[in-house]
C-alpha cells in the first residue's frame, strides 16, 4: 500500500486476526521510520470494522480489524511506516496484531 505525504481522509486498516467486537479499548499505532511515533484510540476515531472489506489482495471479515480514516496532519513524514492495531478485549486480556508495512510517498 502507498499513501501520499499529508494525504487523509483515506481509511486504513490493521488486521487483528481474530473477532474483537467485545473490548474495552482499541488502539491504531502509526509509525514512521523516521518522526515520531502516532498512537490512535477510539476517541481519535479508531473502531472495529462491522462489515466485510477488502484491502488490497486480501478480504478482512467483519469484527476481526480495526479502521482509522487519516486526519490532516498525520502522515507528515514520507518513506517506510507501520501500522498495527491492539485491543484490549477485558482488563486481563490484550491482543496486539502484527505490523504491516505500507510507504508514504513525497
């Protein structure tokens, strides 16, 4: 996946793997290799996908991913991200998906 510097309103998403639509918290981390680290929360819009998507080559089911729409300012740096998604299903259980790289270009 390529995205453009200072681009939003595209939705992204992380694949969790598994059903996550019972949880107290999810959470989006967007990492660039250089620049500063951005952490997303629900309040910052982050939710569990209701429905069925597909992202590129693959199909993510509904309930077992989390989608963020980009904002104006976040993707303030271009070259190599990741992205992943964590949600904390009780007070004893995280699940933290794995990275997906995408790049940001100039």
């Amino acid at each position: 996946m390529s995205l453009n510097k200072d681009e939003y309103g595209i939705v992204i998403f992380t694949d969790m793997g598994e059903d996550v639509s019972t949880n107290i918290g999810v959470e989006m981390v967007l990492e660039p290799q250089i620049g500063d680290i951005l952490t997303k929360v629900a309040t910052d819009g982050v939710t569990v996908g209701s429905s069925n998507v597909e992202d590129g080559d693959r199909t993510l089911l509904a309930n077992t991913y989390l989608q963020y729409t980009l904002k104006e300012g976040d993707l303030t740096f271009a070259g190599n991200w990741r992205k992943k998604g964590k949600v904390e299903i009780d007070s004893t259980k995280e699940l933290v998906g794995n990275y997906e790289l995408f790049e940001v270009l100039d």
